[in-house]
C-alpha cells in the first residue's frame, strides 16, 4: 500500500515527484524518499545516483531535498506503509544496490548501481536474499524490497529493461516496480502485477511518468496508460513502449491513452480542522451527487462501462440471469455489504452472503454460477478485494458487479457492472463520506434487483425514490446534532474501552462506529449485537465501559430497550441514538441523542453519522492524529 511516482524528463523532475508523493501520502507516511540520477553544477551530466530519505511526512521531504541540491531530469519516490522492517531510514525506500562485495554501510564511497522502489510484498524474498547473499551481497536493509534491487544488479548486463524481465519472472507475490540503472541515466523501466501503476505521457510525449494513481499526477498530465497484469514499460524522453505478460511488444491500440481529470489531493480544508471533518460535512452533498439524474429505477443504472465507445455488459440481462448475491469487500466497505444484506434479502427476495475479501479466497466455498458478486471498495484497488473477485471468477462466477469510487480503478476495468458513487476524494484515512454514498448505491442495488425479480411495484418504488431524495436534507439536520456529539466525546476521551450495541440493519452500524472510534481514537471498542449481551459482553460493563447503543424505531425496539435496561442494572452508562417517538429519555447514566426523524429502511444513513462525529472528536480530545492514525493507510493495497 505504498505509493510510487518516477519520471524521464529534460526538466527538473524532482518538484514533480515530490508533489506527487504529498497526493499518495495517503497511501502510507511511515517514511518517504526520492533518488534521481543526479546533475552536475551546470545541470548537464549525470553525476551517478543520489537519493534522500526520510521518517518524517513528505512536507519535510521536499526542504532536505533543497537542502541537499536533489537535481535530476529523471527519478523514482516512494511514500511507505511499513511491512517488512520497521519504519526506519534504512528501510526507506528508494532501495539502492551497490553490487556484490559492498556494504552499504561501511563503504560509503561506493557508487550506487540500481536504484529501486517497490509497492507490494514479495513472498520468496528469503529465498532470495539467501542466494544472493551468497554470490556477496550485503544487504543495509530488513525489507523484502532490497532483494529485488539486487537481483536486477545480479541479472544486468548492459540492458536495464532485460534485467528488469527477468528479474520479474523470479519474484512471486504482489510487486509495482520503478528501476534505474547508474549507466543508463535517461531511463526508468516499471512493471506491475497485483499492485496498482499507471504511465503517465506528458505533452506532446517529451516527458514520461509513472505513479501508483493518476491523482500522483494532477496538474502535470491527463494522459493516462492503466497497465495491465504483468506489463513492463520502458519509459525514456519522448518514447515509451510496453510489453506484456507474455513478452510480446504492446501496441497503442492495446493500452490505449485516456484522458482522465483527476482530482488533486491537496485540497483546502477551508473551515475545517481536518480532511476527516470536512468530508463528513461533504456527506449531504456526496449523497446527492451519487443519487444525481436517478430518475428512476433502471437495470441501465448499473450498465457496464464499454471501453473504446463500445457498449458494455447490460445489467438488464445479468439481473434476470442471477438468482443470488455474494458480496466481497473489507473494512468499511465490509460493513456497508453487511448492511446491504439485509435490504437485499428484505426487499429483493434474493439469498445474499457477505465475506471478508481477505478470506473468501482462501477457504473452499460452493460456488453457484447465477450468483451476483458484488464488490465494493472506495479507491478500487484494494488487493484482497480484487484478489477475492479474480477467485470467484476463477470458480466460475462471471457476474460481477463492483460499488466503487473511482471510475478509473481496476475493480471498476475488471467487473461486468459498476456502479460509480461520487463522494469526491476522500483523503481522510478513516472513510465516511465514501461508507454513506456506498450504502446509497446498494440501496439503489437493491432496489433494482427488487425490480427484476417483480417485488417491486410502481408505488414502492416512488415512496423510496422520495426518500432517497430527501436523504441530503435529512442528513444536515443529523449534522446539526454536532455540539450534543462533542459533549459525549469528552466523557469518551477519558476511557480506554467502549462498547457499541445495535440490533437488526443497524448491527453493522454499530460495528461501524466500534471501528471508527478505535481507527483514529485508539480506543478499544467492540460492537455486538445487542441480543447477544447477556452471552458474554455484560461481563465487562461497568461504569467506566460506555455503552453506544443504535436505538431506531423499528420492530426490534422493545426488545433493545430490554437489553439497555441490562446495562443500566449493572451500573453500566447507556449512549443513545434514539430515533423519534422512541419514548427512550435521558436519566441517570442514560445520555440520549434523538435523531430528527424516523427513516425506516434508509436509517443506517443517518445514524452512522453521530458515530463518525463521536469519533472524530473524541480524537480531537485525545489530541491523535485524526487524519493519518497509526498503523494504518488509506488504500490497502498489499494483501
């Protein structure tokens, strides 16, 4: 889940790269770095390789590399989520290999030969580093990256791109790759396979790119290449050519140029703290832009994206072919599918399961042709969520639909249908305007499959359109709770355990905000379903363990307000989303919050966002970094 950006260019390119280290920081900010083939004084001559690394963000980056005179017309970066070796300068990446018999360390004279940054994880790196430990050498690093740099040096013989080739063929696992050689000073050959990399043509194709996502390169080109499993591209000033999986020469016409408008990922925060506040106060406005021109409910709503001005796969024939749903997805993206379950089974009459993507694909499951595989991933590039969809379709399951965010990812190239929620880029680690508008398009989903299998009449179908209609509205009036939200949040900010209850559709709701509060908070919180409390949960309430509770009015009210009455006995203290008319009040140990209206199917919406809101601020409280908590990074796209 790192994030690259290299370029070949007869400018300066460091700027660039840089810039475009700060867009994918997103991607992992436990260290960042950029080598380049350096120039001499006058800017002329390449002076052999020079790189700076740093623990620190890539804001500090860009001052040591003016610090430093970094220069080049051609060059690699990379910002790093740490998976082998801590997150340490020496296990920054670019990767250097200075050939057999050198140390790193002690000999520091010593040229550097390749230079190399990698997004992935290489699963045979010590087989590797054995044998190339064995022909001399010396590894500074504890990252399976370093065996890759020194295997192109073990492979090169005069041909950058030779060397790369067949490098590849020896690594097994996911890998992006970016490479330079000391000896060939106008090159940078990539490859890719299971890790996201796109090329960038510059204008008039004087200057070439390549990054983990074209946001890397906003502002610099719109000319985007998406390379395909397996690829290999060799990037010099005013040329490129790509090869494929096979070794076979690639024409243009087979990874054709688009042109994409991507967003910068440095927008202004305006009045906002931080990206995460801001983009729950954007949630009305992504509602609307997800459900903007919907008309109606049309199989075409789903309608594959035709490449090249062809059509694509029509939902319409997929709907009347399936006769059940399996939905693959992680994290947030998980829970949303938990809660799509329930209005696909409620309202469609079609069997649906939900796997964690991480999962799925390693266990034996039954597979069934006329299943739907539905995934759904904000940035549509998350491995195991793609690794799990190329299982299903290995198992013989072709109809595939994905909820995505990103019209361009790879989850959206690789499935039948598509749905494309326009939440906007999303830059705040923990998701949530990208979780209301993925619940918006399975709800539309639902709808649709409702539709073909005649379980939707003409009437329903208006009262649901109306209501979704409304959802923006009604979503600034639950934004309006947001000073009775902070005063939970100072109590919150003093535990270090809480624990989250909900019944029905709104069990992954609370699941939800169980993983909010502990993604950016650090709090330990768990979410159970509120029936199963007497099976184990009670046992660690007490006073000091707040209790959430997702209390709608719906059919299951009597039975939670049981279970709150549990709580409140062994002097635990009840937080409540209560809807209205729900006749829950605020006593002793009893805090409630009442959501300006009921809204039936739609609540899980509008609740989960008291959730967001309490975990956003009692991160603030605890003084956390809200928008890059620890450990974590905002596309997984390592398995």
């Amino acid at each position: 889940m790192c994030g690259i950006v290299a370029a070949v260019s007869f400018r300066d390119i460091v700027p660039v790269l840089v810039q475009g280290l700060q867009r994918l920081e997103y991607r992992g900010y436990d260290s960042c770095g950029v080598a380049v083939q350096a120039l001499d004084a006058q800017g002329v001559h390449s002076q052999g390789l020079q790189r700076a690394r740093s623990t620190a963000r890539v804001a500090e980056l860009m001052a040591q590399v003016q610090q430093d005179k970094v220069l080049g017309h051609t060059g690699i970066a990379h910002t790093r989520w740490a998976t082998h070796g801590e997150p340490a300068v020496r296990n920054a990446h670019p990767h250097f290999s200075h050939g057999p018999g050198v140390s790193p360390v002690a000999d520091t004279d010593q040229p550097a030969r390749v230079a190399l940054v990698h997004n992935g994880i290489i699963e045979n790196y010590e087989a590797l580093r054995a044998e190339l430990q064995s022909k001399g050498y010396v590894f500074a690093s504890q990252t399976d990256t370093e065996v890759i740099a020194h295997l192109v040096d073990s492979l090169y013989g005069g041909d950058l791109f030779e060397a790369v080739q067949a490098a590849t063929q020896r690594l097994h696992g996911a890998f992006a790759i970016a490479v330079m050689h000391k000896d060939e000073p106008q090159r940078v050959v990539g490859s890719r396979a299971g890790s996201p990399l796109i090329l960038g043509v510059g204008q008039d194709g004087a200057e070439h790119f390549l990054a983990s996502d074209a946001m890397a390169l906003a502002g610099v080109t719109d000319q985007i290449v998406y390379l395909e499993e397996g690829d290999i591209v060799d990037l010099q000033p005013g040329r490129y050519w790509l090869v494929g999986k096979g070794g076979e020469r690639l024409a243009p016409e087979q990874r054709p140029v688009r042109t994409v408008h991507a967003h910068s990922g440095a927008a202004e925060l305006g009045p906002y703290r931080h990206y995460m506040q801001k983009e729950i106060f954007e949630q009305p406005r992504a509602i609307a832009d997800t459900l903007e021109g919907v008309q109606a409910i049309v199989p075409e709503l789903f309608d594959g994206a035709g490449s090249d001005g062809k059509a694509g796969t029509s939902a319409w024939r997929v709907f009347k072919e399936i006769d059940r749903v399996l939905i693959l997805a992680c994290g947030t993206s998980y829970y949303s599918g938990c809660t799509a379950k329930y209005w696909i089974e409620a309202l469609a009459g079609l069997p649906c399961s939900v796997e964690v993507a991480s999962e799925y694909r390693y266990r034996t499951s039954v597979p069934h042709p006329k299943t739907l595989v539905v995934t759904i991933s904000q940035s549509g590039e998350t491995a195991d969520t793609l690794a799990a969809l190329r299982h299903a379709q290995s198992l013989g399951m072709k109809h595939t639909l994905t909820v995505c965010n990103v019209a361009t990812s790879a989850m959206v190239r690789e499935c039948e249908l598509a749905y494309i929620t326009r939440a906007g880029v999303e830059i705040g680690v923990a998701s949530t305007k990208a979780f209301t508008t993925q619940l918006a398009g399975l709800f539309l989903l639902t709808l649709a499959l409702a539709q073909s299998q005649g379980r939707l009449s003409e009437e329903k179908e208006q009262q649901y359109l109306a209501a979704m209609r409304h959802l923006p509205v009604a979503l600034q009036s639950v934004l309006a709770l947001e000073p009775q939200v902070i005063s939970w949040s100072e109590d919150f900010a003093k535990r270090e355990n809480a624990l989250f209850l909900g019944r029905g559709i709104h069990y992954p709701i609370a699941l939800e905000g169980a993983l909010k509060l502990k993604e950016i908070s650090y709090i330990h919180a768990e979410a159970y379903p509120a029936g199963e409390l007497k099976h184990g949960p009670l046992a660690l309430v007490d006073s000091a363990m707040p209790v959430v509770t997702v209390a709608p009015n719906d059919e299951l009210l009597e039975k939670l307000k049981s279970n709150m009455q549990e709580v409140r006995a062994r002097g635990g203290v009840l937080y409540v989303l209560a809807d209205a008319k729900t006749n829950i009040e605020s006593s002793e140990g009893m805090h409630v919050i009442r959501m300006p209206e009921n809204y039936g199917a739609l609540s899980p919406i509008l609740h989960v966002v008291p959730l967001q809101l309490l975990a956003y601020h009692t991160a603030c409280a605890r003084g956390t970094d809200v928008d890059k908590p620890r450990n974590l990074a905002k596309s997984v796209t390592v398995e």
